[in-house]
C-alpha cells in the first residue's frame, strides 16, 4: 500500500468559504423570515379588506413559491461556491479521492481527470474529473467541464505539488 499525501484547503480559502456558506446559509432563513412577516401582513390585509380567501391564497401560494425558488438558488450558489474550494485531495500513486465535509469520492485513477483549464488571473487549475458525486456534476455543467468539477493548486497547502503529480500523471491534458 502506497503512502496517501493529503492536500489541504489553505487557512484562508477555509476562512472565505467559511465565511460564504454562512453568507448563503443565512440568507435562506432571512428570506423564510420575510416570508413569515408577508404573509402574516397579507392575512391581516385580507381581513380588514375583506378579499375573498382564494386571492389571498394565490398569492401567499405564489410568494411560497417564488421564495423556495430564491432558497434553493441560494443554496446552490453556496454549495458552488464552498465544495469546489474546500475539497481535499488525497493522493496515492495509483490515484486519487476527493473529500469535503459532507462527502468521499471513492479511490479514483488518474485517467478520471479529463479536462484541465487555467483559471484566469490565479494559479489554480479547475478539473473536470468524471466518477465524483452529483453536486460535483451540476457544477461541472455549469463550466462546460465532463464529470465533475474542482479547484486545485494555490488554494491548497502546497497544492503547487499536486498540479506537478497531476501533470506527471496526465501530461496529455497539458498538451497545447
């Protein structure tokens, strides 16, 4: 069994995506606060104006609606923001696994990794890596990336090394 070299989110990319899921964490419940405060508003209006319960029900039925849609948008927009950053790699010979706070991918060989891109203006590279879970996947969607998508390199504690094993290991998706 080969020794596992296990690269870290940095201190502070760990702080900022700390910081940006609680950001999107919080938003969600503000929203669901709001929701409460209008609907409460709209029942009290609806009595004092004596609408008919069907209008009133539409539309705290549409304003439901409309804020699970902001939630889950929210939601989404921090989960694409904190998994691709805070992803672990722990790195063997023969392959690799990627490892956040919710999630494991299984031991994966390095012919996973199908596509490289330059991320502009930073050292990190995003990798399309095809075999990790479906977050990883809608994300990958999202940056015309096969499989699934993260972020190595200057984001990580000594992540520099892990682009040179992954260029040692795949040096025909750095060929251009």
């Amino acid at each position: 069994m080969t020794p596992t070299k296990i690269y870290r989110p940095t201190s502070y990319v760990s702080l900022m995506a700390g910081i940006a899921t609680t950001v999107f964490a919080l938003v969600p419940l503000l929203i669901l606060y709001g929701t409460v405060d209008v609907i409460l508003f709209e029942a009290k209006l609806a009595a004092v104006i004596n609408r008919p319960f069907v209008e009133t029900a539409s539309s705290v039925g549409l304003l439901i609606v409309t804020n699970l849609l902001l939630s889950a948008l929210f939601f989404i927009g921090g989960v694409s923001v904190g998994l691709p950053l805070m992803a672990q790699f722990h790195v063997r010979e023969d392959g690799f696994r990627v490892k956040t706070w919710f999630y494991q991918s299984k031991w994966l060989p390095w012919t996973a990794v199908q596509k490289v891109r330059q991320l502009p203006f930073s050292n990190n590279l995003q990798l399309g890596i095809v075999g990790l879970g479906w977050m990883f996947r809608v994300l990958a969607l999202v940056n015309w990336l096969p499989g699934g998508y993260v972020v190595v390199g200057s984001s990580l504690v000594e992540g520099e090394m892990l682009v040179k094993t992954i260029k040692q290991k795949r040096p025909d998706l750095f060929e251009n």
